[in-house]
C-alpha cells in the first residue's frame, strides 16, 4: 500500500438511492430542475444583454451570475443524469479529481462574485453620484475576472493538496458526485493534517466570508432605511434577493465543508440543495423580487408570443 501497489483508478458513487424505480425517477426530477436552471438563468443572461435599461454595473453582475449558475449546475447534474438513466455510476479518477476541481471552480467563483455584489450595492447606496464612475465597464469587467480567479485559485489549492494523497482502495464513496468530504477518507494514509488544511481553505474561508458579508448588508441596510428617500423599495428589494442568494450559497457550503470531515446521514440533502436547488433558485429570486428584471421579462415573453401569434401560416 505505500509503494501504491494497488492504485485505484476508478471510484464508485453510491449514488441517492439503489432502486432502479427510484433512480427513474430521480432522473426525471432532476432533469426537470437542471432544464429549468438553464431556461431561468438564460432568460436572465438574454434580457440583461438585449435590454439597454439594463446595461448598468448591477445587471451586468446578475448576468455573470447566471453565466457561473449554469455551469455550476452542470458540473455534477450531467454526470447524475448519466448516472440515473443508464444505472451506472462508475467514475475514473481522473474524472472524478476534473470533477472536483471545477465544483471549486465555479462555487469559488460565486463566493467572490457575491462578494463584488454586495460591494456594487455599497457604492450605489453610499456614493450614488459616482458610482457610475466608479463602477465602469473597466472595472466590473475586471472584477468579475477576479471573481474566476478566485475560484481558480481556491481549487487549484485543493486539488494540489488532493493529489498527492495515495488512494489503494475501497473505492466507493457515499455521494452522487465526487467531493472531497467522501473522496478523503478514502486515502490509506493519515489525513488529519490534510483535513485541517481543507477545512480552512473551504470552511474557515467560507464562515469568514459570510459574516463580513452579513455586516456589511447590515450597515447598507441600516443606511437605505435612515438616509435613502427616492427609490428606497427597489434598493431593499434587491438588498433582500442578494441576502437570500447569499444564505443559499452559503449555509450549505459551510454545512459541508466547516467540520473535520465526517459522513453525516444529512450530507447528501444539503448537497443537492447546494449544487442543483441553489443554482436553480438564484435566477428566481433575483427574476422575481427585482420588479424592473421582472417587468421587462414579461414585455419579452409577451411580444414574442404575440410575434409567433403573428406569424403568417407556412
């Protein structure tokens, strides 16, 4: 076992539940939730861009915020689907440590994207006459690549402590998707150290992350209720969607990751919550509690009925 003589190569998900009934129904669900993450975060990315109203720094975030929901989602609902409609649920371990890089990829990129939200709103509420200024293309660009590097960064840090980890077997591991909870204690070798550097790169970070947010949510809230007169309903609105997408990125991250690892009987709940409902429920809130976002995509779905209502016979 130290010299690896019996490395593994693939791993096996358990996957929710072992009944081909269920799985087929799963599968069912779970499509049903990935097409309406896609249908509800493109709508977003294609009003933002096609809606000059909405060419400001805020919106052009909330549709970066999509571009990542989409591809978060997608990292671990394919190979689910996959997994659920043929009953298989084998993943090579290149895949599954690929798999594992871009869900921190992309859940670091939220993290940070989250974070350069919540200073967006700051600035708006605290500096309203510059913050056009302040906030120009340039700039929100160049956040939002920030954003991905910090992502970049957070996983490639994970997956260099990950792959130097021997791993001879078993080889099944109690989830639906590769992470690195279930995927560490699969390590013949002493983790403990491992664990420690894990939880403060993910966890730590998270709670950390979370509560600087949370006060920083509250003095801008504090200051739209004491000083805010014009238009202070849509600011605590989209004050209010930007919490509650906080909290589901959040909460569930921290669940995972801010313990020493251990397989606890509610892990796999809080995953998917975490990696299939959270994606799905960012592009709602945000559609329904900002009335110009949804205003403007009732005009768009109401004049492209009518155009195909329209629509000479062929």
């Amino acid at each position: 076992m130290e010299n690896n003589t019996m490395k593994v190569t693939e791993f096996i998900l358990v996957g929710l539940s072992q009944n081909p009934k269920v799985q087929s129904a799963l599968f069912f669900l779970f499509l049903l939730i990935y097409s309406t993450t896609w249908i509800g975060n493109i709508t977003i990315i294609i009003t933002v861009i096609t809606t000059p109203n909405l060419h400001t720094p805020m919106y052009f975030l909330l549709a970066n915020l999509a571009v990542i929901d989409i591809s978060e989602s997608s990292v671990t609902s394919l190979k689910m689907l996959w997994d659920l409609f043929f009953h298989t649920h084998i993943i090579s371990y290149n895949w599954c440590i690929a798999q594992i890089f871009f869900i921190h990829l992309t859940g670091g990129a939220v993290v940070f994207l989250l974070v350069v939200m919540a200073i967006d709103r700051y600035i708006a509420i605290y500096k309203p006459l510059r913050y056009l200024m302040i906030m120009d293309t340039g700039v929100c660009i160049s956040l939002v690549a920030g954003a991905w590097l910090g992502g970049f960064a957070h996983s490639i840090v994970q997956i260099g402590i990950l792959i130097q980890l021997p791993f001879c077997g078993p080889n099944v591991l109690d989830n639906f998707y590769c992470d690195i909870p279930q995927l560490i204690k699969l390590a013949c070798t002493d983790t403990y150290i491992t664990e420690l550097l894990m939880v403060s790169n993910s966890g730590l970070l998270l709670t950390l992350i979370f509560f600087v947010l949370l006060v920083s949510y509250t003095v801008i809230l504090v200051k739209i209720r004491t000083h805010v007169t014009e238009g202070k309903h849509k600011a605590l609105s989209t004050c209010a969607a930007q919490i509650m997408v906080m909290s589901l990125n959040f909460v569930p991250g921290m669940f995972i990751y801010d313990r020493p690892f251990q397989v606890f009987p509610g892990d796999k709940i809080v995953s998917v919550l975490y990696t299939l409902f959270t994606p799905m429920l960012n592009s709602m809130i945000f559609t329904f509690r900002n009335t110009e976002m949804k205003n403007t995509v009732r005009k768009r779905m109401r004049a492209f009925w009518l155009s195909k209502r329209t629509e000479p016979p062929q």
